[in-house]
C-alpha cells in the first residue's frame, strides 16, 4: 500500500509500501499478521500507483511544510522562535517479483529558516535493500545506505557550545538470514555503522572539533524461536557490538553484548507483541572508565481496541554513546505510548507520549525528557494529502556536568504530492 499517512510527532508524511506476503511464509508458525494497524490498513481510493517500469514500480513523491518553533536553539535562556520551511523530495522503486525483491530510494530534505539562517541545513538519504528466496522457510536480506544529516539541537548529545548544527555522514550496512524449520526459527544479522562528524564553529567563534565523535560500530547476533503455538513463540538472543572511535584520544573503543529471553505472540484479534528481558554489558578499552551493565528490556506492543483504533506501547532500556566530556556512555530508559484513530476513511488521529531519563556513567550527569504530540491527517486522494501536527519536549538535566534543560513547543502543516 502506498499511502499518505502521518505520524504523531512530526508533520511529515510516511510512505508505506505494501507488505507482499512470501508464498514461502505461508503457513508460517511465525506470521503476526492477523491484525492491521490504522496505518497499515489498505486504503485503496488514497494510495499512490505509481509508474510501471518493466518489472518495477516508482514511487515519486515531494512533500512541502512549514514549522513555528519557539525555541529553535534548545536553551533554557534567551529562547529564539522562528519559522522553518521544508521540501522533501524522494523517490522509490520497488520491484514487482512473485519471489526475490530489489528495492532502491532516495530523498533530500532542504530546511531553511525565516530568521536565523545559521540553522539552514540540506539533508541526503540514499539506499538500496533486497531480499533473496532460497527455499521455503529461508531468505537472506541486506541493505545498504547513506545518509547526509543534521543533529537536532533538542538531541541529548549535541553540544553545547556549537553555534551552527553539527552535521554528519552515516553508511550504514545490513545483513540478515533467516532459517526456518517448522516450530524453530533461527536468525542471524550483521550490521555496520560508520559515523565520521563534520567540525562546526562554537559560540566563540572558533572552530568546535568533532573528529573525536567519529567511528565505527559492528553489531552482531543470534536469535533462536520456538513456537509453543501458531500464535506464541519464545526466544533466546545474544547481540555482540564492538565500537572503534578514529581517534585513540577519544578513548571509548569498546566491545559489548545484550543478552536477552523473550516472547512474541498475536492473542486473537486484540493484542499482539514482542518482550524481551536480560542483561547488558560494555566493556571499555581504557581503564579509567568502568563497565557499564545491567537490565536489558525492549518491548513493543499493540493493543486493537477496535478495529478503527491502534494503540502501541514502546519500552527499551540500552547503553548509548556519550559525548559528554568525561562519561564512556549512558544508559537510556525510554518509554512511550501511541494512539491512531480512523475518524473516517481519509482521516486519522494521531497521538503520544513519552519519558525518558538518561544516567550519565562517571559524571555526574541525568537526563529527562517528556515529549507529547498530536496530530491530524486528511487524504484528500491518491495524490494529495495534508498533515496539521503539534509536538511538545522538555528536557530536565541536573548535575554538577549537566546539560541543556529546554521546553520546546512545535506547530507544523504539511502537504504532500504523490503519483
């Protein structure tokens, strides 16, 4: 399905493609498909359809809104609002095979300010992904992309003392394969992230040296099913990270492992989801900073109420990198809770919210975040539709090390184009 659809916390539109069902999938003790999530649903009157080519589908579609901000730079004084106007433009092709699947994409997004045109920024994605059949109940997928991108002044790592936008790169890799044999699955990933920080001038003047903050991350993992029923299965996982900075100075290379237990399942036509829970830890080369470990929990539910309303309840607790001068990393607690509603065919409500506390290891240094959004979506047909979108954040930061504290407030009206 493509479909102009909305999300709660940005005025921005998402492109769903249609989830085609593998014939190798079909009588699969791990399908979760029973439900459809309002944003998934089949829309057929409001869906692109696209440019045949050959054995591929194209997707263009361009995307025009306009944001009031309050407090642009994030800061608890001297708070600076302004207007910031967006184009995105992108495209997707999608090929349209009964087995294998080759897809590539591609957008920009140009942001310019009103006012402070200091924050103008350009953004680059680029990508490609697939997915190999190699017989029933087993594929191999991979992607890889490239992302030109601008850290958000409200992000808990981006600095201070920065008087223009940090921008970086992103090549990001992925390897995944999948092996199914009847009440036992197992999957095996790889993933690559390489991160490498542009420098950016700080409130002095001077140039603010990012150098220190690029790197590269490999994560790597199993995970072994079970299916107790159709509509159960319990699983075991280990995710293996290692971490290498560019610069020995930085002094945060480090090697890591979450290991966790969970279950996921589909319970009728009402509730569906995945839990996990273990134990995380990451080691650091250098001695002066100690391990950090402990409680490891993701967790992503949805609750269907009815079959015109979604709610989705999102958990995590993870180990981050840090940029605070003196800390290896922290340990993030995130959770959220989402609510989509079909009013009517063409029109969906959207709301959430959200609290995270971030511990900051050998500093002293905590994080709180609130964040709040609502927003309305109104398809006015296959090729137009309109998004109205209000989004709130505090931060609260404490400590003798601490960071910004900032309430955010952001109203925002967006239309987009597809064919």
């Amino acid at each position: 399905m493509k479909l102009l659809t909305s999300a709660a916390t940005a005025a921005l539109f998402v492109l769903v493609v249609p989830q085609v069902v593998n014939a190798q999938d079909l009588g699969s003790n791990f399908r979760r498909d029973r439900n459809v999530t309002v944003r998934d649903r089949p829309r057929p009157d409001y869906e692109a359809k696209g440019i045949k080519s050959g054995g591929f589908t194209v997707y263009p579609r361009v995307t025009g809104s306009v944001e009031r901000n309050d407090n642009i730079y994030a800061t608890s004084v001297a708070e600076k609002d302004d207007t910031i106007w967006r184009v995105k433009p992108e495209v997707a092709v999608r090929s349209n095979w009964s087995r294998h699947a080759l897809n590539a994409y591609a957008s920009a997004t140009i942001n310019r300010y009103a006012d402070f045109d200091t924050e103008n920024t350009e953004e680059y994605t680029i990508g490609i992904d697939g997915r190999a059949d190699i017989v029933r109940g087993s594929n191999l997928t991979g992607a890889v992309q490239y992302q030109k991108l601008t850290e958000p002044r409200t992000s808990p790592t981006s600095p201070l003392a920065a008087a223009t936008p940090v921008e970086y790169s992103l090549v990001t890799a992925r390897l995944v394969g999948i092996k199914e044999f009847n009440r036992v699955r197992l999957t095996a990933r790889l993933n690559d992230r390489d991160y490498n920080y542009d420098d950016t001038r700080n409130i002095a003047g001077g140039v603010l040296d990012q150098d220190v903050r690029d790197r590269n991350e490999i994560y790597y993992g199993l995970k072994a099913e079970y299916a107790v029923s159709p509509d159960t299965a319990v699983f075991g996982s280990i995710l293996g990270n290692t971490k290498n900075y560019d610069l020995a100075t930085s002094g945060r290379d480090s090697d890591g492992y979450a290991a966790t237990v969970g279950a996921n399942f589909e319970i009728s036509h009402v509730l569906r989801g995945e839990i996990e829970v273990g134990y995380m830890d990451q080691s650091y080369d250098l001695p002066i900073y100690d391990d950090i470990n402990g409680l490891s929990t993701k967790a992503e539910v949805e609750w269907f109420p009815t079959q015109l309303t979604t709610v989705t309840f999102d958990g995590s607790r993870t180990i981050e990198e840090a940029v605070a001068t003196g800390s290896q990393g922290y340990i993030s607690n995130n959770v959220s809770a989402a609510v989509d509603h079909e009013l009517l065919r063409n029109v969906l409500l959207s709301a959430q919210a959200s609290y995270g506390k971030d511990d900051y290891q050998s500093i002293d240094r905590n994080d709180k975040r609130t964040g709040a959004g609502a927003s309305v979506t109104y398809l006015l047909n296959r090729n137009v539709g309109v998004v109205f979108a209000y989004t709130y954040l505090k931060q609260d930061s404490s400590g003798a090390q601490r960071g910004s504290s900032f309430t955010d407030n952001k109203l925002a009206a967006s239309i987009a184009l597809q064919f």
